[in-house]
C-alpha cells in the first residue's frame, strides 16, 4: 500500500472514531487524577472576601483544550461566589473568549459582570505586569476591558494588592507559568494553579511536585476531571469519548505498524 | 523570588567562575574535546543536498522573541547562511516576532557579505509572516510547499506547531535538522525530523559549529556548572536528611 | 592581551555609567519635571510636542550613529549591552526590602527596584516600533506579489483583503461601536470575521495536529530494541490512563490496597508524577545552565567576537 493511501486511510480511521463517537456518544465515567483534586480542593478552600485571579493567555488554537478548563474553573468559582477577575498575557484573543464564556456561565449562578467578575482584558508587559499587579493592582489595570475604571468596578473594591489576591490561575497553551511562580508565588507566597494543553503539561510537573502550584489540570481530560469534581459535565466530558477512542486508534495503529514491521522484517531474514 | 538570596548568589558566581574560566583557558590554546552531535553534522550536508537540486532551503527561528533561545537559533542561522552564501543557495527565513525581523535580515545580509555576494542577497527571503502561532505554521507549509525547498532547519523554541511544520516538510521530501530546548516538542521532531538537536546540544551548537575557543571554552564551563550544581544538590540533600528541613545549610543560605 | 583590553573597556563603560549617574543626580528635579509622563488629551499641545520631541531626538540620534566608524559602533553596541544588563544583575542579586545577603541589610532596600518598570516600558515601545516594520515588510512582500502577478498572486490579494477588513472593523468597532455597514453593525461584522472564521481557522489547525500525530507514530514508533519497547508500554499506559476508557480497562482491580498500582491511571500518574518528574528536572537543570552560559556570553559581548576574532 503506498505511503499517500496509507496516510489517508489512518486519517479517515481517526476521523471516523472521532466523529462516530460524538454522533453516538458513550457514557463513561472519569476518575480524577491527584493534580486536578489538589486544584479543586484548593478552589473550594478559598475565603470569598478575596480575589480570584483567571489568567486567559490562550487563543482559538487551542480552544478545544483551554476552553472546557476555563468554562470548569469559572463555574466552580461563581457556584462557591468567589469574585473573580479574567485577564491575558500573551494573546489578546484570551480574554475576549474567557470573557464570552464568563458571560454565558456567570447568569446561571446569578453572577452579574461588575458585581461579581470583571474582565481586564489583555495586557502586555509579561513579568513587569505581574510584578506590578504584586504590588498595586488598580495602579497597574487601571481599566476593564469596557475602558471602565477599576474604582468604579464594585468587585474591584478593597482590591490594592497582592495581599487582597485569593489564587491565580494560569490557563494557558504556553509555559508562562513560571512568571507567575517567579513573582508571586516566590516572594508573596500566592497561590498559583496551572490549566495547561495536555502536551505541555509534563513540563509543569517539577512546579507541582515542588508545591510551587496548587494543582493542575492536564488538557481536555483535566477539564473533564474538574467537571465530575463539580457535578457539572459538559464539553469536557463530552470530549471524553472521541479522546478514548482516538488514543485507541493511535495505539491500534502504533501496533499495527510494528506487526507490518517485523512480518517484513522475518521475510528479509529468510534466505 | 523577586531578588536573588545568598544560596542563588554563590551559586551564580562558581557556574559564572567556571565558564568564564574555562573561556580563558580555551584561549590560551588548549584543546578541548566535544564529542559528535550528528545533528549538528549534518546541517553541511542538508545545504549541500539543498545546492545539487538547485531549491532553496528554509530556516525557522522558532516562536521565541528575542530571548536566548532565538539568539542561539540566529546564531546556527547565520552559519547555515554563510553556507548557503556560498555555494549560492537560498535560505528562507521566516520569522514569527516583529522584533526578530531587521535582526534576522541584518544577519542574513551580513552572512552573504560575509562570503563575498552582497548582490546576490535577497532581502524578500527574510519575511514577516505572522505573530499568531498557527498562522505562522500555516504560513511556513506554504512556502514549503510553494518553493519546494530541499531542507529545512527548525531551531529555536517551538510549541505544537512543530509537528505541523514537521511533518509538511517530511511530504514535502526536504531534509529536516530540528533544534530545540522545547522539550515537550521534541518527540515530535525526532519522529519527523532526520536529525534532531535535543536539550543541551541546542546551546552548545553554535560552539561546535564555529569551534571557537570562547564557546568550546563556555561549553566545558557549563558542564562544570552542572557538576557544582550535582554537588549543590547532593549536599543539601545530604544537611536535609540530617537536620530536616530547617537545617544549618538552609538557614545560613536562605534557601 | 585581549583579556586587559576587555577589562579596559568594561571599566570605561562603568566609568561612563557613573557619571551619567551622576549627572542625573545632580540635576535630578530638573530632568524629572522635563522627562515627566504627559498624559494629555489630544488637543494638548504639550503631548503632541512631547511625542515630536522625542522621534526628532531618537531620528537624529540613530543618523549620528549611523555615520560613526565601525569599530566606535561596535563600542557603543557592546556598552550598552553591558550597562543595559548590569542593571538587571544588580537589581536582581543586590538584596531587596527586608532581605539580608551575607549578613547585609540594606537600609533603604534596592536603589534600582523602582526604575524596573520605567526600564521595561522603554524596552515595550522599542518592541512597538517593530510591529510598524512587520506590516511594511508584509505588505511589501505581497505587494510585489501582486504588481508583478506572480504565480500565486491570488494569495497576496486574500492577504490585502483579510487584512484590511479585519484592521478596519476591528479599529471601527473599537471606536464606534454603534456605527453600521451594509445594514449590520460594525461589531456584527468584526465578530463574522473573528469569531466564525479567524477562531475556526486557528482551531482547525491544531486539530490538524492529531492526525499528523497518528500517521508519525504508525511511521515511525518501531520496537526495534528492548529500550524501545519499554518506552512504548509507557506510552500506552500513559495514553489509556488519561482517558476513561482505559480506567475501565483495569476498572476491575480495587481502589485501594496494593493491587491499586496496577489500575492504568494509577500506573500513568506515576510514570507522569515520578519519572517524568525526575527527567523534566534533570532536563530543566541542563537547559537553564546552557541558558546561563548563553546569556553571559550575551551580556559581555563574548558571543560575536567583540575583543577576540576578526570583525566580518
């Protein structure tokens, strides 16, 4: 079979048990990793007069993965009425769709934007910004994303510093992660949990291991996981599916590939 | 930690000590052994294979704006430019961060004035193609595919377009040399890549390339820098299970 | 030697540094009212002065420059590589507020703390300048494109097209929000192209990645020697105990007791949680010295042979 047709037929094998699975879902149930629990477990100690900090710093890419974390992390905070604050560092396009995703989850908890959340909106400076949020909050925001001032924002009130900051929670495709630890979590001691693409997630674990990180949340499956901890399956859960039948057909293949393998590997041999 | 404690410190100065001493050292003439990195090797080879079919050759610097990793990336770019200045092949360099651009162009107009052939330099090779990551890849498959290039090199750091870029150079049949201290990244190269650069090699490639003394002399200093830093490792360790976690060592230090 | 004339130079710049330094000590409350932030409306004359002030200054400056010898140049690149990053080794290794390095507390914390955000707003505005070269040099390339229809030539006019709609609805929803085009509000029209067609393109080219993942592993994951086979059974354990249809695979075993070890979640978060954990550090200790090494060589001009080889 030649390499074109051989590649094409795996790609339709993949798409068929994608595709198959969510036109005919299958019900399964999740078991939720340790740094996922660590993260929830986290999420539901936090006191309510304090700030929750969501960092948005991914794009449409990666929506697939970041957004089901993001829609997870945001409802748990507005089921528990945590005041929360939406903000991107290194995309602009974060924060617009963490803040759709706010807009659409916040009215089912009764969450009013102003009251309850407020969307910064992107902002540039990388580890200056984080450092300057550290030490003077509305200094370094100023305005919303609707060019509002931040004194004039309720849930931004009695926020100055780092001290008035609960948790940060990065969600991101990328490793910036480490900014965070850097400034916040090394010299303030803040809470730091990571929602992050499932391949970059290997990468954070020494922060985890270290208690560098509160708990993380690996991917779309991490996602489902803070899901079933909530009680609230959606995309997450419903991405499930299609992922465990992917994972099976990649495996299917690998060793599909390695019987071809040494079948033309013993007929070489022969004399 | 917004400033460095005494353990950080003393840390830095003895890697500091050492690469700056072993920097001397290889200046006074001695010669030091790097064993074979084959990626490396055969960047050579991928520009020769890129002038006997008369295509050009692609270079991406990765998805880093001007921080080390690019640097180090732009460094074996302006080697493989050199190479290319002279058996007159085109390199293409697509760059992802504005900021990149006139030091990318600067380096490729110098490696071609460098071997003599200013006039031949095209400055339309050096382009701008996107800040967004996945319009950026989606950009760099065109140009493979539109100039059918012969080899690739991917060095710098890149995220989970490196597949993408990857693989569309593997259909398009270049030779492929990836570099890169990505190390979630690097499965994917080393699957589709023929040479793949991993880890530490990735900063030691402009010391191998060149092999000058200052860089050889910085490679052995960073190797020595990481005996200090076993050591560092193994004797707090060591005070830790001795006295726990508040011992003498971390007090002292304010680690 | 060149190891003295480095130190020479190195001293000189240090030299310089100090008496700059002192220069604006000195006449530090005139220079502060002059360089003082102007945040004037644009009717503000001031502003507008402020910001021709400042491009007629950094033109001539850089025109100056430009007509200098090579070798001074080189001088002045190099010192102000190192002054621009002595500043942030000392800011970052002398100690800060309330912190003590070998038994030394400063009294008044570190001196070059507070000019660290001024000193990363110069380095965002160099950063936007370069945003203006990107869009020339992109259009440019497609312009050419373009005028000379070259093949492809339909490509650089897609190029023109998404990128003038997406810059004027954006900038036209962006500063009135309530204006219409064509029937529909100007925020309609910037969320048809951002939301249902730049976010599904971004979106579509990850997803691209899983296939591209499945046909590289089918080509190239082969057990070929035992090591390669033990990587491979921790790539599938890895992989089933991710999602949950591998936890049904060992759904049978207990929850707990010594039997759970054998549950494929169990197993994956171990591989991820231990041995990748070990490896990852290890990795992460290599990579950040080769990063110390590099950016040493960086710092102190040792990178492209400032006082050791030839100049190209």
């Amino acid at each position: 079979m030649g390499d074109y047709r051989t590649r094409r037929l795996i790609w339709v094998l993949l798409a068929a048990a994608v595709m198959g699975v969510l036109i005919y879902p299958v019900r399964m149930r999740m078991l939720v990793s340790p740094p996922a629990y660590q993260l929830y477990r986290a999420v539901e100690a936090l006191p309510k007069n304090k700030l929750l900090i969501v960092s948005c710093s991914w794009e449409a890419g990666t929506k697939g993965e970041n957004a089901p974390q993001t829609e997870a992390i945001l409802r748990h905070a507005f089921q528990r009425g945590l005041p929360v604050a939406i903000f991107g560092l290194n995309y602009a396009a974060g924060p617009m769709l963490a803040g759709d995703i706010a807009a659409q989850v916040a009215p089912e908890y009764g969450r009013k934007y102003g009251r309850d959340w407020v969307n910064w909106g992107y902002r540039t400076g990388g580890s200056q910004m984080v450092a300057g949020l550290a030490r003077d909050i509305p200094g370094t925001i100023r305005q919303d994303v609707n060019k509002t001032p931040v004194d004039k924002i309720p849930v931004m009130r009695g926020v100055n510093n780092i001290k008035d900051v609960s948790m940060i929670i990065e969600i991101t495709p990328s490793l910036t992660v480490p900014i965070f630890i850097r400034y916040l979590y090394g010299v303030y001691r803040t809470p730091i949990g990571y929602a992050c693409t499932g391949v970059m997630a290997p990468e954070a674990f020494p922060y985890l291991d270290s208690g560098q990180l509160v708990g993380m949340l690996k991917g779309l499956t991490g996602a489902a996981e803070y899901e079933t901890l909530i009680g609230h399956p959606a995309k997450g859960m419903a991405g499930m599916g299609p992922q465990s039948f992917a994972h099976l057909v990649v495996i299917a293949i690998i060793l599909l590939g390695n019987i071809l393998y040494l079948r033309e590997r013993a007929r070489s041999r022969r004399p | 930690m917004e400033h460095a404690n005494t353990l950080q410190l003393l840390l830095t100065l003895a890697c500091v000590a050492a690469i700056l001493g072993t920097i001397a050292t290889a200046r006074k003439g001695r010669q030091l052994y790097v064993r074979r990195i084959p990626g490396l090797q055969a960047i050579d080879q991928a520009v020769g294979r890129a002038t006997e079919m008369g295509r050009p050759l692609l270079f991406s610097v990765g998805l880093g704006g001007i921080d080390v990793d690019t640097l180090q990336a732009l460094s074996v770019a302006q080697y493989v430019g050199r190479l290319a200045a002279r058996y007159g092949t085109r390199m293409i360099v697509p760059v992802v961060e504005p900021v990149l651009l006139p030091v990318a162009q600067e380096l490729t107009r110098d490696a071609w004035k460098a071997e003599g052939r200013e006039d031949a330099y095209r400055p339309e090779d050096v382009r701008f193609l996107s800040g967004e990551q996945f319009a950026y890849a989606a950009g760099v498959i065109g140009l493979m595919s539109r100039e059918q290039v012969a080899s690739t090199f991917f060095f710098g750091y890149f995220y989970g377009e490196a597949l993408l870029l990857a693989e569309s150079g593997l259909e398009v049949g270049a030779v492929q040399v990836a570099g890169t201290p990505a190390t979630t990244q690097v499965p994917f190269f080393l699957v589709s890549c023929d040479y793949t650069v991993i880890g530490d090699e990735f900063y030691a490639a402009s010391a191998y390339l060149t092999r000058e003394p200052t860089l050889l002399g910085s490679l052995i200093g960073q190797d020595i820098s990481k005996a200090l830093l076993v050591a560092a490792i193994l004797v707090g360790t060591l005070f830790a299970i001795w006295q726990g976690k508040e011992n003498l060592l971390a007090r002292l230090l304010g680690g | 030697m060149a190891w003295r004339k480095a130190l020479v130079l190195y001293a000189i710049y240090l030299a310089v540094a100090l008496a700059a330094g002192g220069f604006l000590i000195i006449f530090s409350s005139p220079l502060l009212r002059f360089f003082q932030p102007i945040k004037g409306a644009a009717g503000d004359y001031r502003f507008w002065l402020a910001i021709a002030g400042s491009v007629v200054f950094w033109v001539g400056l850089f025109a100056l420059m430009h007509r200098l010898p090579n070798p001074l140049k080189r001088r002045i690149i190099t010192g102000a590589t190192f002054l621009a990053g002595l500043y942030y080794v000392l800011e970052y290794y002398l100690p800060g507020h309330n912190q003590v390095l070998f038994f030394w507390r400063p009294a008044h914390g570190n001196p070059f703390t507070p000019l660290k955000q001024s000193v990363g707003y110069a380095t965002m505005v160099v950063a936007g300048f370069s945003f203006f070269l990107a869009a020339i040099n992109l259009s440019l390339v497609h312009a050419r494109n373009l005028l000379r229809l070259r093949s492809g030539w339909y490509n650089s006019l897609a190029f023109f097209l998404a990128f003038i709609a997406m810059a004027l609805f954006g900038l036209w929803s962006s500063y009135a929000p309530t204006a219409r085009f064509g029937g529909l509000a100007v925020s309609r029209w910037h969320g048809y192209l951002f939301q249902e067609m730049y976010v599904p393109l971004n979106a579509t080219m990850f997803s691209v990645l899983a296939f591209y993942i499945a046909t590289a592993a089918f080509r190239a994951f082969r057990v070929r020697t035992a090591e390669a086979g033990f990587m491979m059974t921790a790539a599938f354990v890895v992989m089933l105990g991710q999602v949950p249809v591998g936890m049904w695979l060992t759904s049978s075993l207990p929850l707990h007791g010594p039997l759970s070890a054998l549950r494929v979640e169990v197993m994956a978060n171990w591989l991820l949680g231990v041995i990748n954990l070990a490896a990852m550090r290890a990795v992460l200790f290599g990579v950040l010295v080769g990063y110390l090494a590099m950016s040493l060589r960086i710092w102190l001009s040792l990178e492209r042979g400032a006082f050791f080889e030839q100049e190209l």
